[in-house]
C-alpha cells in the first residue's frame, strides 16, 4: 500500500482535497462523474442546493451501479461496495459533506 497524498479535484466549481492511496486517475475520474452527473442534474431540475444535487448524484450513481450489478457487468462485485474501489469515492463524499455542513451552535 502506497502513502497517503492528497489530491485536488473539483466539482460545480469547488476544490475538494481528496487524501487518499488511490490510483490518482481514479480519484480524477470519479471526481469527473460525480462532477458531471451534479451539473446534469442540478441544471435539469433548477435545483440550487448543493446537498440536494448531491443526493439526487449519488442516487443516479447508485441506480447505475446497482443496474451493472443486475446486468452482469464483468469486474462488478455481487455484492455491497469493495472497500478497495470505492473508499475514495466515499472518502470524497464524505469530505464534501463535512465542508457543506452548518457551523455548530
């Protein structure tokens, strides 16, 4: 296992820093799909809200994965998400999360 580095992508125009081992390409390429599914839905709904884009991108994500899964798609795992293919996904997700959060009270 490689050494943890952080990796700068952007989606709807924000930078996220991504810290991961992963395959630099495939955190770029997920960043893109995850980019690209939020600016396809956000401007086919009008939605503003980002954490609205974001649920509605992860459902759309979700669906296709679960459909390839449905369909056979060779290299897919039968069941839940590989820790190992889909941790900087979740990693990137869950970075997204925390800078969209409210501040405490």
């Amino acid at each position: 296992m490689s050494a943890k580095r952080t990796i700068p992508v952007q989606i709807l125009g924000q930078e996220y820093r991504i810290r991961s081992d992963a395959d630099e390409g495939l955190i770029r390429r997920a960043a893109a799909m995850v980019d690209e599914t939020m600016a396809r839905l956000r401007d086919r709904t009008g939605t503003v809200d980002t954490q609205s884009v974001a649920v509605l991108a992860a459902l759309n994500i979700a669906n296709n994965l679960l459909l390839s899964r449905e369909q056979g798609v060779p290299g897919e795992p039968a069941e839940g998400l590989d820790p190992e293919r889909f941790g900087p996904l979740i990693e990137m997700v869950e970075a997204a999360l925390r800078d969209e959060a409210p501040p405490a009270h």
